[in-house]
C-alpha cells in the first residue's frame, strides 16, 4: 500500500464527518432562526409564488392515514389581507405593546382549513403542517407567525370559505429582533421585551427529558 495511503483515507473519512455535522448545524441554525415575527418590513411585498412555495411542503409531509385533509387560501396584499388583519390577535401575552406596531403589519397570509370535520389526528397534521410552512418561509429568507387566535366567524363568511378555518400563517420579511433565552422549568415561559429584543424562554433540554 502506498505511503500515506491510510492517513489520507483517514481525513477524507473526517473530513466527510465533519460535513455531515455542519449539515446538522444548519438545520440547528434553521430552528433557531424560525421565531414567531410579529412585526414586518413594508419594503418588502410577499408574492403570490412564494407563498405557492410555502404551501407546496404540504405535498411532501407526514399525515395521519395519509389522509391529506388540509386546504389553503392564499391572501397577499390588499383588501383581503387588511381584512385579516383586522380579525387576528397578535402577542397576546404582551397587550400593552398592541402589536403589531403601527406601520409593520403583516400583510400575506396562509389561511390553513380542514376540509373534514377536525379531529385529533387532523390537529397533528394541522401542527406539522404550520412548522414545515414556518420552516420553510425561514430557508426562503422570509419569517412567520403561526395564529390560532383569529375570529373564525368573520374570516368563513368574508372568504366564502366551504372548509373550516383551524390557523392562519402570516408571511413576511421581519422587522424584529428575536432572541431565544434558555431557562430551567421552574421559571416563567411568557415571552417579553427588553429595550426593542423580543426573549422568547425555551425550557432547557434537561428539564424536559423524563
Ligand atoms: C398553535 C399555535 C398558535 C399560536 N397562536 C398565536 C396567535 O394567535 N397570536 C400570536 O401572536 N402568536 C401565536 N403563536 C405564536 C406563539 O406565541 C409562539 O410560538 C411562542 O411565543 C414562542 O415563540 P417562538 O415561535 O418564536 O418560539 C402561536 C403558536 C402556536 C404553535
């Protein structure tokens, strides 16, 4: 065997592992980019393709039975967006603040429906389905927030909408700033602001572990 042979096989056997490990940070890097944004840039217009992007992981993804029951509306700007916006209610936890602020409001949204009757299994799909579309509004350099919290009535009968309406994604480029702050079980989950930086706690991986 020629010299050298077995230590060059050997980096290229690192060297590939230590691919693979970055990979991983990527997606790591993903998840941690993949905040809930409640304010948005108005300089930037989200178009009908991209959120046909978004939507399109939905052909890709888990289901229970494989039974496939979500359907999406698709709202960019304009009137119906303004109606949106009109029936959600963003950052609950922080009413003093009224988000969104005055002048980054959201302004494209994913109405997810269920075009059977809801059940537990369609609520998994529906929760699988938000975090890929989330994710991949993330890779595309654009941000989200996932909203249960709209009037369900308002948005059926505006949208003539013949499925229920379970969530509502809205999509743009964020105008905030986000960080993640590990803490122990014990301590409180609500997130807050400090001097313009939205902390979101996240319970730390000991803790959660039984
Ligand atoms: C099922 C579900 C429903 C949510 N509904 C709302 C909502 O109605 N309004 C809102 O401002 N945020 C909503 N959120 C966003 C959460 O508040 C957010 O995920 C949480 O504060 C943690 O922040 P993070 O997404 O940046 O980790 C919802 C999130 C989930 C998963």
């Amino acid at each position: 065997m020629a010299d050298g042979y077995l230590e060059k096989r050997m980096e290229e056997f690192s060297s590939s592992s230590r691919k693979s490990t970055s990979k991983h940070v990527s997606l790591d890097a993903l998840f941690e980019k993949n905040r809930s944004y409640r304010g948005y840039k108005k300089d930037f217009v989200v178009k009908r393709d991209m959120l046909e992007r978004i939507v399109n992981v939905n052909t890709k993804i888990a289901s229970g039975k494989n039974q496939q029951v979500l359907r999406f509306k698709l709202v960019t700007k304009g009137e119906d967006a303004d109606f949106i916006l009109n029936n959600i209610k963003l950052g609950g936890m922080l009413p003093e603040l009224h988000l969104p602020y005055e002048g980054t409001e959201p302004e494209a949204f994913i109405i997810v429906c269920t075009s059977v009757p809801e059940t537990k299994i369609i609520d998994i799909d529906l929760g699988i389905s938000l975090q890929s579309m989330s994710l991949k509004a993330t890779e595309m350099g654009l941000n989200c927030v996932m909203i249960c919290a709209f009037n369900k009535a308002n948005i059926v009968e505006h949208f003539d909408l013949k499925c229920e309406p379970l969530a509502i994604l809205a999509v743009g480029k964020g105008a905030e700033n986000i960080k993640l702050k590990q803490i122990s079980v014990d301590e409180s989950r609500a997130y807050y602001r400090v001097d313009g930086v939205h902390y979101v706690p996240k319970v730390k991986l000991e803790d959660i572990i039984l």
